[in-house]
C-alpha cells in the first residue's frame, strides 16, 4: 500500500467517524428533546432517514469517491 493510498484511508476513516458521531448526536437529541412532539411512526421516520443520510454520506466517501479515483488513475 503506497502513501498516498494511506491518507486516502486515513481521511475515510475519519469522516466516516466524523459523521457517526454527528448522526449519534441527532438521533440523542431528537430522542431527548423532539421525541414527544411528534406520532410514533413520525419518530421511526425521521430516524430511518437520517440513518439513510448518514450511511448515503459515509457511501459517497467509501464507494463512489474511490471508484471515480481510479477510473480517471486509468484513463490518465
């Protein structure tokens, strides 16, 4: 594994870090403070979406991100 392949690993990691912990935050607060304003099934809602912004944004990093790198690596 070069270098430059490390950092790339490096920096995934940590956004994904990152974003699990801001997604953990919302889920606490939402439970903690929104929780009762709102139906059950809205409640479920929302934290079925922000669980599918979260791993949408964690897919963009490892996934989509990569792929493109080394797509124009072969073409260049």
């Amino acid at each position: 594994m070069n270098n430059e392949n490390s950092s790339g690993v490096k920096w995934r990691i940590a956004f994904s870090i990152i974003t699990s912990m801001i997604w953990l935050i919302f889920v606490v607060a939402w439970v903690g403070f929104g929780w009762r304003d709102f139906e059950t099934s809205e409640n479920i809602a929302v934290l079925c979406i922000s669980s599918v912004v979260w791993m949408g944004s964690n897919s963009l990093v490892w996934v989509i991100w990569p792929n493109r790198a080394n797509s124009e690596e072969e073409a260049g």
